[in-house]
C-alpha cells in the first residue's frame, strides 16, 4: 500500500517515476541475470546466505544499515536518532508500491538491503518464496509489548519472520462543504454519481479500488469468486462517469483546490489533510474498506544482520513509536507507545476506528491464480 | 568466380581477400566499441525478451516449463486489441498534431527568420526539452484543471470554460507539446536545405505560391516530414507519462498494460514480454517503412 511520499505532489510522483525506472531496470536486469539459471527471478539465495553470515562474525551493529522502505515511514530524524544511539549509518530507499519491493528483490536488485517493510499479504507471500529469514526472538527487545491481535497475525501466523510496525485504513477523504450529507458507506458513490460528476478519484491500485467495489456489494474484498468479479467490474464501470481518475498520489492539490470532491486514500495520506483543514473529512465506509499492516522483515539476501536487529530493536522501543506516530500519523501496534499518545490522537475515530467498524474491515490476502483475472478487469476498467 | 578458375587467378584473389581483410580490420575496430554496446544493451536484452514472451504466463520465480504462443494469442482478445488501438490513435493524432503545428514554425525559422536569430531562435525552441518531461506534464495539469490558468483566463474573457483534465484531448495536448521540438528540429533540417531557386523556377513558369508550396516545396522536404513523424510516432507510441498524468480514467495504453504486468498485481512476465514485442515490432514497423520510403540521406541530418 503507498503511503504518503512527500506534500509537494510533484516531487513525490517524481520520485515515484524515479523509482519506476529503477524498478523497470532491476526488471530487466533480472530477467538477464535470472535467465542463465533458467529460473526467472529467484532470489540467489545460497549465495547471499553466506554473505548474511559473514558480518555477523564481526563487532555487533557496525557498517552501514540499508533499509528499502515506503516513503516517510523513516524520516530524517529518525535516522539521525538511531546514528546517534548506535552508531550505525542509515541508508534508505523507498518504494510505492509492495509489488515494485517484490519485483527488485527477485530481481537480485536489493542485495543490500539489510530490512525491508512489507505489507501483510506481501509478507505471507514473500514467506512461500522463501526469501525472508526467520527471526531469532531472543534478540529482539520489546516484542511483548506489541497488542495481542499482532503476535499471532493471519499473514505471519506466530510472527516468526516479521514484526507489526504500523497499520492504518484505506477509505474516503471528502470536502464536506460542497458535500453537506457526509457519506457513510460506499454505496454514497453510486447514488451521488450526478454530484460527483468527474470529481473522484479513486486508488490506482486493483486490489484496493476493485476491493471497495466488492465490499459494496456484500462481498468479501478478497474475493475469488469470477461472477462476483464480474458483478464488481460492472458496477465499477457504471462509476465511471464520476470519475476523474485512478489516482494514488498527487490528488491533494487538486482536492483542496476544489477540483475534486472526493478522494478515496489511505488513512496515512487522509488523516493529515484533515487534521490540518477540517473542511475535510476522512471516513471509514459503514460496510468496511481495507485494514493495513505494515511489517519490519529481514530477506534471507541481507548483509549486516546485526544492524538490521539493532534497526528492529530500536523501533520497538514505545518512546520512538510513540514519537514517530506523532510525526507521521499512522496507528502502532505497540500497546504501550499508545498509551504515551495524546489523548487527541488516541480518541481520533480515524486513527484508531472502533472495533466494531475494525471487525467489518479485511486485510487484503493474497488471492492466487484470481489476480490474473483482477488485472484482467482492471485493464477492461481503464481502457472502457 | 570466373577468374578463381585459373591458377594465377586464384592467387590473386587470395591476395586480394587477405587485402580486404586488412583493410576492413580499421572499420571493423572502429565500429567493435559502438557494436558490444549495442549488442549487450539492445540485441541481447531484445533476444530474452523475445524468450519469455513465447513462455505462456511466466511469473517471477517460475521455472520455465514450457514455450507456446498463448502469450501473443492473448493480445489478439478484445480488451487488449482496444488497448493496443488506443496507443495507436493517441501516437498517430499527436504525429499529425506536431506536423501541423510545426510544418508553419520550421518553415518561417528556415526561411523567413532573420538569419542572425536563427540559431538563437532555435535554441529556445528546443529549451524546454531539457526541463524532465515529468515536470512539463506536471505543469500541464495546473494549466488544464478545472480551476486551472486555462480556464481562469477563459472565465476572466467571459468565454465559457473547459474541462479538459482528464480526457483524451489533454493527453493529445500534452504529448503534442512533448513532442513537437522534435519535428520542429527535424523539419527545419530539411527545409533549410530547400532549394530557393527552385521556387523561383516555378514562379517563372506560372506556378502561383500555393502551387509550387504542394508541387515543390512539400515533395522536396517530404524525407524530413517522414523522418519527424516517424520520430514523433515512436516516441508517442511508447510514452507512459502523458497518458497516466493527463488521460483520466480510460486511458489504458500499451506502456501503461507493460508496466502493470511487470509491476502489478498479475506479475505475468510472460505477458508483459510478449506486449513489449508487439511494441517493439510495431515501432520497427515503422522504422523499415522511412528506411523504404523515407529520406536516402539520413546523414545530411547531422
């Protein structure tokens, strides 16, 4: 799932441009590399073992710690403070999209890097690939104070190759004074389709954008199901005359300039814009939309083993979870970092929706051989 | 072979092999550095391309089990033909587009511009191309949204406003302006060397402007109107910016389906190879149409 890469709209789509040319390039790189093995994209992962192991020999926690993350999940000063406790250097790339990390590690384009942040479903996925290495508890400090529900998650079931570090919502960010009946649920896109002629966006991303419209309807957003599929794909095209665009990033100028209505965004990016201009709202749909969580996880190719466990321990600490929330508004799974926030973010609905909304909304689960018929309808989507 | 019949001969056509041997080691050399580039960059990357387009829903981390051509049977489905048209008319529109718009500004610069501006003149027509094409299409949506400079100088003339964002007009719009420095460099290539006194002999023989512009001036510039639009097409055929920034919701192209199929959530390698053959096949397409009908002298273009 992106996140929020930076406020300035251009930069960050620059950056993401940028790293879709990195992405392309470790493509192809793969497909030259992987082909000599008659396997395409499969991780060298004997090779880079040896190259894990090696490090480790040496002084705990020293060298340099390359980290591939989303954008803003690690700032600056979160950088800075981990230097100054460990003396570790941090170096850190970013990506937009779960599949673009994917694609560059098979490709043996992220070698070094030590930590990774996955998705759920991408760590269930990364795990049948055999490309992360299971953690070694008794070097991780903290991990009890993480909240039951992430201990023993679906996508990692006794988390032993990942740890919970933040999760958050995907649903609709409105201009509230142009749209005077708040939304509720979904189903608020198809009846006020003549209102919102050509002033939503919705996600650019299948998954995310084909799940709301399945849950719309009653169904699961996992769901596998080809008439079901088909029913989603109908009444997404009769949504069409609504829409703008497929946008995942750089609707905020237009949205706060009046252009667009309605933005359907992850709670990263909404809860932001609305806790800095409360003309807009960010709401999680009645039925339920998508509930996220994103993981730290060390593939099995990572030098500097060490750093990575340092990197880990670090952010578990409650004082540094507590402090980068602020920072970047996402919600922790961290029990005790929560009970260090302010009462106002605590009690911010978006934040940390209340259980019953939760307990309606998925996470979004690998769907196997459905994906190639998800891409299928996406592209009948954008090209009808 | 007639000489290789007598002894002396064949001596002397050894002679002479073993003469064009050497003196073809100098080319050969010279050429060897651009070669390996071009081979290890282009032929090479092409040739693997080629291999997994033709290994039917390829995903990464897959063995490859087996070769067929469901691949480039797939592109032939509805959904994928509409894609493949789309890119076509979006390619096709801007090349006539930037003919249109750049025929009149590469004739007045060759012709009719004061020869000390010219260059100058030319320097600033190509000035943006050396902003990234990102920023420019950037720029382009703050001009064409809705409360865009477009629209706020429309509304301040009291003429009514257009709602161009996201449509397939701003995606002719922004290409367009991508695109035209090129033919503009390359048409005014072609008619700077336009024979003037050629004009001058059909206005001798009764040709009015108009006439000797069709008869003569456009059939001699005509190599450079190929090559522009063949650049023009190619680079349109191919652009992924434009399209995903600009073109709304329906605007699907052959980069854009490449892209999802390497980085989306179908991962089909397979797939996606054998699209960007497709693509690479129809920009050779064109290629081989300018080398057959095209201009017989590239070089005087340098």
């Amino acid at each position: 799932m992106p996140r929020r890469l930076s406020h300035n709209s251009s930069l960050l789509s620059r950056t993401s441009r940028r790293r879709f040319l990195q992405g392309s390039a470790a493509v192809l790189a793969g497909v030259g590399l992987s082909n000599c093995r008659r396997t395409v994209g499969n991780v060298d992962t004997a090779a880079s073992e040896t190259t894990a192991a090696a490090p480790s020999s040496g002084a705990a926690g020293d060298g340099v710690l390359h980290i591939y993350t989303w954008a803003d999940y690690t700032d600056d000063e979160l950088a800075a403070q981990f230097t100054e406790a460990t003396g570790i250097d941090v170096k850190i790339d970013v990506y937009d999209s779960n599949e673009t990390m994917l694609a560059k590690m098979q490709a043996g384009g992220g070698a070094n890097y030590s930590l990774i942040y996955p998705s759920d479903y991408m760590v269930t996925e990364m795990i049948g690939l055999g490309m992360l290495t299971e953690l070694d508890k008794s070097r991780l400090v903290g991990l009890d104070k993480i909240l039951e529900k992430w201990q023993s998650p679906v996508y990692d079931p006794d988390s032993s190759h990942s740890v919970a570090f933040s999760w958050g919502t995907t649903g609709l960010l409105y201009n509230s004074e142009v749209l005077t009946t708040p939304p509720e649920d979904w189903n608020y896109l198809w009846e006020n389709r003549d209102v919102l002629s050509r002033k939503l966006t919705m996600l650019d991303d299948v998954r995310e954008t084909m799940g709301a419209v399945l849950s719309s309807l009653g169904y699961s957003y996992n769901a596998t199901e080809p008439a079901q599929l088909e029913e989603a794909y109908k009444k997404l095209l009769d949504l069409k005359p609504a829409l703008a665009s497929f946008k995942s990033f750089g609707w905020q100028d237009e949205l706060l300039s009046g252009d667009l209505l309605m933005s359907m965004v992850y709670s990263v990016e909404g809860i932001p814009v609305s806790l800095e201009n409360p003309k807009f709202k960010y709401v999680i749909p009645a039925s339920g939309s998508s509930v996220w969580t994103d993981t730290m996880v060390i593939p099995t190719s990572a030098p500097n083993v060490d750093a990575a466990y340092e990197w880990m321990n670090f952010n578990l600490q409650p004082k540094v979870s507590q402090e980068t929330v602020e920072r970047l508004f996402f919600a922790t799974p961290n029990g005790e970092a929560m009970s260090m926030l302010s009462k106002e973010l605590l009690d911010n609905k978006n934040l940390f929706p209340p259980e019953d909304l939760l307990a309606k909304c998925e996470g979004i689960a690998p769907v196997g051989d459905a994906n190639a018929l998800y891409d299928e309808y996406w592209t009948k989507v954008t090209s009808a | 072979m007639e000489g290789g019949l007598r002894p002396e001969g064949r001596a002397i056509n050894l002679s002479t092999i073993y003469q064009g041997f050497k003196s073809s080691l100098r080319p050969l050399g010279l050429l060897g550095p651009a070669g390996l580039w071009l081979f290890l960059l282009m032929v090479l990357p092409t040739i693997l391309i080629g291999e997994l387009s033709f290994v039917p829903g390829l995903k990464p981390g897959q063995p490859i089990l087996g070769y067929g051509l469901l691949n480039y049977l797939r592109i032939l489905e509805p959904t994928y033909l509409q894609v493949l048209k789309r890119s076509a008319t979006f390619a096709t529109g801007t090349t006539l587009l930037c003919l249109l718009l750049g025929f009149p500004v590469a004739y007045w610069l060759a012709l009719m511009a004061p020869k000390r501006w010219r260059n100058l003149l030319l320097v600033l027509f190509i000035l943006p191309l050396w902003t990234s094409s990102l920023l420019r299409t950037y720029a382009w949506i703050t001009l064409l949204r809705p409360s865009g400079v477009i629209n706020l100088v429309l509304s301040t003339l009291g003429l009514p406003t257009q709602s161009l964002m996201n449509t397939p007009w701003a995606v002719y719009i922004g290409m367009t302006y991508s695109f035209l420095p090129y033919m503009v460099l390359i048409l005014y290539a072609s008619l700077e060397r336009l024979d003037l006194s050629l004009l001058e002999a059909a206005a001798d023989l009764g040709a009015n402007p108009r006439v000797a512009f069709w008869r003569v001036t456009v059939p001699q510039t005509f190599p450079g109107i190929a090559a522009g639009g063949l650049l023009v097409f190619v680079t349109s055929l191919g652009d992924f910016v434009v399209p995903t920034l600009l073109g709304g919701p329906s605007s699907m192209t052959i980069s854009r389906l490449i892209y999802n199929q390497f980085l989306g959530v179908a991962r089909n390698w397979g797939f996606g190879s054998a699209l960007s053959m497709v693509l690479i096949l129809m920009v050779s397409a064109a290629i081989s149409l300018l080398l057959k009908y095209g201009d017989r002298n590239p070089e005087m273009y340098s």
